[in-house]
C-alpha cells in the first residue's frame, strides 16, 4: 500500500497531498514571519549582575514595561520599592504584590503610596524618605510611571489644576527629584547609583516648550502634543539633573557617584499602547483584537521593553565616566534631538516648573488650610448640637421620669 501510494505521489501528484512547491512556500513565509517577529522583539539584555541589597524606587511599576522591569529586577535580588497611587492597603495592590514575590521568589517588594498627579502626595511621600536620619540607603530610581490621554479623548487636568500629561509624565518626576535630591546626592562614594529616565521617540514631535507654561494651555491642545512636550521636557530636564549631579562637590572629596540614564524602551504591546491604540473606545477595541496578529508581529512584549532598563540598571560601563547616557536596544545611542542637551533650554524650564510647583503648591495649602478648618467646625457644631440634644433629653427623662412617679403614687 505505501509503495503504490509513494509511486502515485512521485509520478503524479494527488490532489489533497501539497506540493513540494505548497510546503516550500509555507516554509517561506513562516521563516519570513520568524525573522520579522525576531526583528522586532528588539536586542535582550545580556549584562548580568546580582542585585542583592540594591534598594530600587520605581514609578510605573504595576503595568506594561514598568512591571516586567519590576519583576526582572526583584528577580535578580533587588529590594523594590513601587511608588503607586493606590493606598498600600488596597486589595488589588496588595495581591499584586503577593504575586510578584512568589513570581520573583523575593519577599522584599512593597508598595509607597505617592500620586504623581499630585504634587502634595509626591511632596508627602519624598520629605518623609529624606527626613529619616541616618539617610537611607538608595541604589536606582526607574522612571515609568505615565499617561497618555487616548486621541480623541478631552484634556484632562488635575485635582491642583495641571494638565495631566505635562503633571504625570514630566512635573511629578521634577518634583520628586528635586526633593529626593540630597538624598541620592549623600550615598556613600562605593555605591553606584542610577536614574533611569524613561524617553520616547515622540519627543522629537515636540514644539519648543520655553518655561512650560505653553503646554499648560487649553488652546492648541492636543494629546499626541501634549504627549510629546512632556517627554521633551523630560529627556531636557534629566540633562539638567546629571549636571546638576556632576556639579556637587562632595564633603568626602570623592567623585560623584550618582547618574543618570535614559532608556527607550521601543514600542510595546502595554496596557498604555492599548489606551492608546483603541482610543479608550469599544470600537477601537474590536478593531484592535482584529489586528491583533499585526500588533503580536511587530510590537515588542513589556519583556522586550524591560530589556533596556535592565541593561541601565546592570551595565558596569554607566556606572563610570559621565551621565546622560541614552540606551536603547540595549546598547548607547545618540539623542534624535540635539536641543535636549541645551543648557538655556533648561534653565528655562527648570524655573518655570519650579514657579508652577510653588504657586500650586501655594495654593493647595490654603486650600487644605481652609477645608481642615470648615471641618473642625462643622465637628465643632455637631458636638455642640449632641451635647445641647443629650441636655435636652435628659431633662425630657427627668420630665417623664417624675411624671412617672406622680401617677404610680396616685
Ligand atoms: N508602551 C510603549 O510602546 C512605549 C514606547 C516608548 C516609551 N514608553 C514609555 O515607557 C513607560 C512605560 O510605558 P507603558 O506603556 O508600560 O505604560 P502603562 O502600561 O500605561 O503604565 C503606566 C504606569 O504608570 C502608572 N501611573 C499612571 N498614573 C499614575 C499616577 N497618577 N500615580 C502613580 N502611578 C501612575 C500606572 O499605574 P496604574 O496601572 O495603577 O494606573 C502604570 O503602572 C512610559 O514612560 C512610556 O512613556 C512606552
């Protein structure tokens, strides 16, 4: 049977049966469709060190690229510290977290609780770490955390008045730097820290963003432009933070040991792409999940993006010489953008944010100041009324009581 069966194949083919030029093709394009999933995957890290008793702040670090960095890190023995918006206690948070340490087996992950669209809770959160006496120890910060407001979707702006990609993706990092400063700047001299800067090729879309207030306007807004002027400002401001690193003069003498990298993640199939990718909407979901093969194919996974900040976080090279140093694909580039290294620019923009900071924050505390005290008094008043309403009953009872007697005694 397979004889005559082999004989019929060679000589004439048969039907159902694909040919050898079918099978050839179907190699083809599975090998095609290979190399460009290879391609796209993006380089893996392959600087390796042991992270045991590094102490690592992350922003960002329960979602897409932020929360496989968190996971790979934890894996390699680093204590994590997520800097979420949440309450640590609330209950997803706290599973989450149960989670990454039986995933990682690595039971030093917890959770501080700093909104970074809010100035107050980056101020609470950042004076609380550098207040502790002796300075704590602190290895890396890696800057993740962000937003994106979906195309299409209205300008959203804070509880303190700030648009939120502008407040998220580059105040609330200048901020909890600028305060968290002293504290990376007082690390003994034997230890290598690092700032991870998170950038993005959008940033080079960015119109020039001057002391910021432009991108604080209502008119002309639009979420790929407001996108773009905060990782601009960002990937400028955190130029103007590696110098301002490398400017102090340690009381020790020695040279300063703290820098900053940034990294480029590349793009990557992350609950953030998502938002963004749908527009936030349902149809733009179905068209998505139709799409889907092409987004697998050439979107990289948050493993493939975590790569990078694992590179920036291992590498022994950016630990010596100057900061500033972009990674992407695992490997140093040159910034797109030349003006992101400008010293006026900066300047610029560092006043301007420290301005904004000091005018919201101004006006917060009044607003607290003022909430607290309306509080206290309608508490005031309540007591007051339960106080006078317990007197009045208790003369009702008196009342009532003596009633009482007076009819059991006729
Ligand atoms: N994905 C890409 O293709 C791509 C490309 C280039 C650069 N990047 C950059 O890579 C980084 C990570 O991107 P991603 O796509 O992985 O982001 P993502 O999935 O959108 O995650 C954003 C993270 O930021 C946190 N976050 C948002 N608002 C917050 C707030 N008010 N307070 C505290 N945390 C807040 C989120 O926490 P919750 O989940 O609790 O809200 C989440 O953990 C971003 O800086 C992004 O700009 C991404």
């Amino acid at each position: 049977m397979p004889v005559p069966f082999a004989i019929q194949l060679f000589t004439e083919g048969i039907d159902w049966f694909p040919s050898l030029f079918n099978i050839f093709k179907v190699v083809v394009l599975v090998a095609v469709i290979a190399l460009v999933k290879w391609i796209c995957m993006g380089a893996s890290n392959t600087s390796e060190r042991k992270l045991h008793g590094k102490i690592v702040l992350i922003t960002g670090g329960t979602s897409g690229i932020g929360a496989a960095t968190a996971l790979e890190l934890a894996q390699r023995g680093a204590q994590i510290v997520l800097l979420v918006h949440q309450s640590p206690k609330d209950g997803f948070l706290v599973d989450y977290i149960e989670d990454l340490r039986e995933r990682s087996g690595n039971e030093m992950i917890y959770a501080e609780q700093v909104d970074l669209s809010s100035l107050y809770s980056i101020r609470k959160f950042a004076t609380k770490w550098i207040d502790n006496a002796p300075p704590r120890r602190l290895d890396m910060i890696v800057l993740c955390g962000s937003t994106l407001t979906p195309p299409g979707k209205p300008r959203v702006v804070t509880d303190e008045g700030i648009e939120e990609n502008w407040m998220i993706n580059y105040l609330a990092n200048f901020h909890l730097l600028s305060i968290l400063s002293p504290a990376i700047r007082t690390q003994p001299p034997d230890r290598d820290v690092r700032i991870v800067f998170t950038t993005c090729a959008a940033h080079t879309r960015s119109p020039a963003v001057d002391d910021g207030s432009d991108a604080l306007k209502k008119k002309g807004w639009s979420s790929s432009k407001a996108y773009a002027q905060s990782k601009y400002a960002l990937t400028v401001f955190g130029h103007a933070f590696s110098k301002h690193l490398e400017s102090y003069k340690r009381p020790d003498g020695a040279p300063m040991n703290a820098r900053v990298v940034f990294v480029d993640p590349g793009y990557c199939r992350t609950p953030g792409m998502r938002r963004y990718l749908t527009r936030g909407t349902l149809w733009g979901l179905s068209v998505y999940l139709l799409v889907y093969q092409s987004i697998w194919l050439f979107l990289k996974s948050p493993v493939g993006g975590a790569q990078s900040f694992l590179y920036a976080a291992q590498e022994a090279s950016l630990g010596r010489g100057h900061g500033g140093k972009l990674i992407k694909e695992c490997r140093e580039m040159e910034f797109p953008r030349k003006d992101v290294k400008d010293e006026k620019i900066a300047k610029k923009l560092w006043e301007g944010s420290e301005k904004l900071i000091e005018r919201v924050e101004r006006e917060e505390a009044v607003k607290r100041a003022l909430a607290k005290k309306e509080r206290e008094e309608a508490e005031k008043n309540g007591k007051a009324a339960e106080e006078s309403g317990k007197a009045g009953s208790e003369v009702k009872g008196d009342k009532s009581a003596k009633s009482k007697r007076q009819k059991k005694a006729k």
